[in-house]
C-alpha cells in the first residue's frame, strides 16, 4: 500500500476547458515550487514537535477532592512519573520509537519523545495524598482537599451570664 496525499486542481465552473487565470489558453506545464517539498517538510516537523509537546488535560472538583486526567496515549507506563516539590506538580513520561530498521517509512505522523506539564497548585491540598492511575492511555490523579483547608461549622458557645442579662432585662 503506497500512502499518497492528493491534491485536487481547482474546477474551472465556466463549463469550458480553458484557464481563466491565462485569459484562454490552456496551461500545460507543470509548475515546479522547490520550496514546496521543504515547506512541507518543515511543517511536518513543526506539527509532530507541537504534538509531542501537548498533553491535554481535564481538571475538576468532586466533593473534598480534585481529579486531573490528561492524555498520554501510548506512553510507555514505566516512564511516567509524577512529582511534587514545593507547590508545583511535575507530570512527565516518554513515548518510544519504533525500533524498526528495515523499513520504508510512508507516514510517520505520531510522535515520539517526552511529554511534560507542570501545573502550580494552590495551597489547602494534601499533596502527600496524591493517588495516581493508567489506564486505556490516560493518567488520572485525585488530589484530595487539606483537613485544614474544609470548610467547617464553628459552634458558638452561650454562656450563663448572658443568659441571666437577658431575663433581667425582660
């Protein structure tokens, strides 16, 4: 299987076969663009660079802790790791390449390296808590909230003198 990106000509809608851009006449040459192949290269390059770079994620409250699930898909999962230090939370892993030397590449659009995202968390979180899952190409985290930082009743104590102010007054 030879894979090819097509390219289709504009349609000429004048119901006639000649090229509005050279006022009649028919272009037969083909027109060669050396920069195209290394524009399409570069491109190439550009986008699997971005893609390697980017590691979507989701990130939201439920009841007394954080969920954060990002995509790592085909990640090799001995290479994730997650850390803290200080505030900040380190996600990174690795997706290997091939290691295929006797073939002739047609495509090769997924990439391969290190992916890594580091988020700065807020205080109130018990980062010593942190449980983290791999499952189906996505890593989730559940970040718990700090005892300390829940929101909590505070009772207000009455005292007796209070009281015996009040019935005096009455």
């Amino acid at each position: 299987m030879v894979y090819r990106r097509r390219e289709t000509p504009p349609t000429n809608h004048t119901g006639s076969d000649e090229d509005p851009d050279t006022g009649g006449e028919k272009d037969m040459a083909n027109r060669y663009d050396p920069f195209q192949e290394l524009d399409r290269l570069f491109g190439q390059m550009v986008s699997s660079q971005r893609a390697s770079a980017q590691m979507p994620m989701d990130l939201y409250r439920s009841g007394d802790h954080y969920v954060l699930r990002t995509d790592l898909p085909g990640a090799d999962p001995g290479s994730i790791d997650v850390n803290v230090e200080d505030r900040t939370l380190t996600i990174r892993a690795e997706r290997s390449a091939a290691e295929d030397n006797d073939v002739q590449w047609l495509a090769k659009e997924r990439p391969v390296g290190t992916y890594a995202r580091q988020l700065t968390v807020g205080r109130g979180l018990a980062l010593d808590k942190i449980e983290a899952t791999y499952a189906d190409g996505v890593l989730t985290l559940t970040i718990p909230v700090a005892e300390e930082a829940k929101p909590r009743r505070i009772e207000v104590q009455h005292s007796a003198q209070n009281a015996q102010l009040t019935d005096a007054a009455s």
